[in-house]
C-alpha cells in the first residue's frame, strides 16, 4: 500500500527525495520561490504544486498519510532577526503549516527547521501541536552523522495524533544514528558549486536554494524510522 506525503514550503525538494528514497510517495508540493519551482518541476514532473501556503488547505490538498515541511527561519536563526515566531513575520508562517495539518489530520508530521528552535520558538510548535492533539518527538540530527562535511545542525519534529501511532515505536528514542566510521570528504557537486567571487551572479538563486535545502540523507534516514513504525503497526 503506497504511503504518501505532502511537502510545504519544498524548496527544491531535499526532505522529498530523502522520504521518496525511503519508499514514500510525493503527493503535492507548495513552494513560493520560482527557482525553486522550477527545480521541483524538472524532478517531480507529474506531482502537484502550489505556490503560496496560505491559499492551500483541505480545499485543494489531496488528503495524504504524512505533511512534511521546513518552515521559514529568518526569524529564529541565530543569523537572523532572532523575532522568533510571530505573527506578520516569515517565521510566523508556522501557522499556516499548523493550520494545514488541522485541515488535513494526517498519521504523521515531519517538521524540520534549525537548532535555534530550541530557545526560539519550540514552546510554539509543540503546543500548537498538542493542541490539536499530536504527540510529538524531536531530534537535532547534525549532517555530519550522515556523511556531510560540515554539521548543518537541524532540529526534526515528528508528530502523529495521540494514542494512534508509535506507540512503543519511537522514531528518535533509542534510534542509533548513522555515525560516520571514517573522517568525511567533500561531497561532489556536479556541476561544480560557483560563487560569487568566480564572477557568475546567474548562481546566486542555486546557493540560496541550497543554502536552505534540507539534506536528503537525514530526510530518508527519518523515512525509513517511520516506515518501520508502519510495517509494525500492520
């Protein structure tokens, strides 16, 4: 039976090769950035997408078994304005991703934004979540676990309706994390990553769109922790 899932704020699609890679579905995407767009559209030719999250809910959102998303972090990075999440600002728009997973009720969520949620912010989501009656777990899983040569230090949020899913499963609890037994190389890019000191701004959309991308390695190892938790649930 397919699993399917649903992707906010996309980008261009780390969290959904990583869930695709774990054996999950993509549904429907919703990315605001025509970059980014146009990237989920070279890779995912035949799914769904929407631009703006705050005119997508159950009115035009197929119903899917998992919501996943990286909501905007400009206002709780430590890089950033530091507001935290509130209402008028990017960071704010965890509401809209809040409001959805009421619309849509689905057996899993899959939040995933940076480590400074942790003192910016968490207080918010998780009680919004418990609010509309899921329990949640949490992980910051650093990329370097995965092979990566630099941390990226991420915080991962899964959630699913109280007393319905995991019960004894956890997904983080106990997990053993794929620590890397040799010093890690330099992942290849192909093309080649260029700066701006190479004098090619036409690569200054790319960057950002890595520069928020969600590293897919750690997305499939999430995958793969759910999946688990479903094949034993069946």
């Amino acid at each position: 039976m397919t699993f399917s899932f649903g992707s906010l704020f996309a980008g261009i699609g780390g969290l959904d090769l990583g869930l695709e890679r774990a054996g999950m579905e993509c549904a429907w995407q919703v990315e605001i950035d025509d970059y980014c767009r146009k990237v989920l559209a070279k890779h995912w030719p035949h799914v769904a997408r929407y631009e703006d999250v705050r005119e997508c809910g159950k009115h035009n959102l197929e119903p899917v078994d998992l919501v996943c998303g990286g909501f905007p972090c400009q206002d709780i990075s430590h890089a950033g304005k530091r507001a935290g999440i509130k209402e008028g600002n990017r960071s704010g728009l965890w509401s809209e991703f809040f409001r959805i997973i009421c619309d849509l009720r689905p057996r899993f969520v899959l939040v995933e934004n940076v480590a400074a949620l942790l003192v910016r912010g968490m207080d918010v989501v998780l009680g919004d979540l418990a609010a509309c009656g899921y329990d949640a777990e949490w992980q910051c899983l650093p990329a370097a676990y995965f092979g990566a040569p630099h941390p990226r230090d991420r915080i991962f949020i899964v959630a699913h309706p109280n007393g319905q899913r995991c019960q004894g499963h956890e997904i983080f609890t106990n997990a053993k994390l794929p620590m890397p037994e040799k010093p890690c190389r330099a992942w290849a890019t192909q093309p080649p990553v260029l700066r701006m000191a190479d004098g090619l701004s036409i690569d200054v959309d790319r960057l950002r769109a890595l520069g928020n991308a969600v590293v897919p390695q750690v997305a499939e190892w999430i995958g793969r922790r759910i999946m688990e938790v479903e094949a034993d649930d069946d």
